[in-house]
C-alpha cells in the first residue's frame, strides 16, 4: 500500500483549477474525520475574534485546507502556512494568490529547525507528528513561537490503533509514519518537556469514527492501491457510503470517546 502517491495523484487532479481545488477541499472537509474534531476546536477558539489582528501558523500544512477554512473566517487574520514539500508550497501560494486571499503566505520549512519567537496566536499541527522522529524538538519551537497565552491544536493518531496497527508485528497502513500513534500521557508529557504547562487532550475516532475511516478512506485507498482504474467506480461507491460517513462523523465528534485511534491535543504557552 502507497498511501503517499496516491495523495499526489488526488491532488494533481484537483489542482487543475481553483474551481477543482475548491470542490476538493470541501470533499476532504466532509470525508476526513480529523477535520470535523480539528473546525470543532478551531471554532471555539475563533468565536469573538473575528476582528482582531491575530497572527497563525499551520505547521504541516499540506494540501492548505485548514489555511483555506481559516483564512475564510477573517480577513484580519494574518497565516504562515509551512511544510517541507517546495512543489506543494509553489503550488499552494499560486492557488491562494489565484483566489485573493492576501493575508496568506505559504513557505518551505522544516519544523525540527523553524523557529519564530512569539509570534503566533495559534498553530495548528494536524496529523504531521507521527511524520517526524523529533517531535520534542518541534514542539520546543512552537512554543517559543507562540505568543504568551497563543494555543497549540494537534490532531495525530493514537496508540489505539491510530495507524491502523491493532497488534505487535503489524505495519502501518500509512506507511511514512515513524510511530503507530501516540498514548495519551505520553504526548502530553512531551508538550510539558517543551514548554507547556497548560494541556487538555481527548480521543477521537471512537468506534462510529473508525467504522466511518473504514468506508470513507481505508477502502477506497486499498482499491485505488490496486488499479487507477477504481477512479471510475469512486463516484458510485461514495454515492452509496457518503450519507452513511456523513452520519457516523456528526456523531464521533459531538460524543465523548473514552477511547478512540486518534487524539485531539490542545496546549497553551
């Protein structure tokens, strides 16, 4: 299973046109579990500050789908979106320029080394640190870029089988992660090694979330993994599993999970 080249095969064919990009975007918005919890978390934080000038990084930004969802929110806010792919960051910062949103700017970075100091009122790290061996050292730079009292929001699997690895001897369905998935004691007391004291972490994709990866994700890709030529069937079979998905996500992330393959962190300098 190539999980990566399959994502930039997704992405060159919605990237052909800002129209696309946008579809794509709100594809991934009502699919991807993760995104549901991380816009439940970012609007809580957001509400009543639409107006002021508040500085953001998405560190591991990606495809730039939370810099897009948070840079419709408000104009004021100013967001460094960094990663460490230059054809994706280039092509990130044409799709932005493209759709005018100026208050944008996309730049190559590696999180081990980038280092702001407080500069930032919020960062965002959705599913980048089970990429990164060091991730005590990312989490040292994110705080020292943060502003005093500025959040840290982390979405990333956790040890519950975060990255579909249910027992030892098991491999990853995603095969670029350098750990199956974080417990939940152990990132935090990673985040109080770097600088946080303040710190509230919850599970997510408790079971209605796994059921719904399942269909919306893990099958499809293991189809995709097999033949290109499932590009053809993906509309029907998500025309027959996308309300069930739609139904199982509302649920995962309004409920209380006392345990879950994912983890919602939040961390306060």
């Amino acid at each position: 299973m190539y999980y990566d080249p399959i994502k930039k095969s997704l992405g060159q064919v919605f990237n052909r046109t800002p129209w696309l990009r946008r579809l794509f975007y709100t594809l991934l918005d009502l699919l991807l579990l993760r995104t549901w919890h991380v816009h439940r978390e970012l609007r809580q934080w957001a509400a009543g500050r639409q107006d002021e000038n508040l500085t953001i990084l998405d560190a591991g930004s990606g495809y730039g789908q939370y810099t897009y969802w948070l840079s419709g929110l408000s104009k004021k806010w100013n967001i460094l979106a960094v990663d460490v792919k230059d054809e994706q960051i280039a092509d990130s910062n044409q799709f932005f320029r493209q759709i005018g949103r100026t208050n944008v700017q996309f730049a190559v970075q590696d999180l081990v080394l980038y280092q702001e100091p407080n500069s930032f009122d919020l960062a965002l790290s959705v599913d980048v640190m089970e990429h990164i061996l060091e991730d005590v050292e990312v989490f040292r730079n994110i705080h020292a870029s943060l502003k005093d009292g500025g959040m840290l929001l982390i979405s990333t699997p956790s040890d519950q089988g975060g990255s579909d690895v249910h027992a030892d001897g098991e491999t990853s369905f995603i095969e670029e992660h350098v750990r199956d998935g974080y417990n939940i004691h152990e990132i935090q007391q990673k985040l109080r090694t770097a600088g946080f004291e303040r710190i509230e972490a919850r599970y997510s994709y408790g079971e209605p979330g796994q059921v719904s990866w399942r269909l919306s994700m893990k099958y499809p890709i293991l189809m995709l993994g097999m033949s290109k030529w499932f590009f053809i069937l993906l509309p029907f079979y998500y025309l027959i599993t996308f309300p069930f998905c739609l139904l199982l996500n509302w649920i995962d992330s309004t409920a209380k999970h006392d345990s879950g393959t994912g983890l919602i962190v939040k961390a306060w300098k």
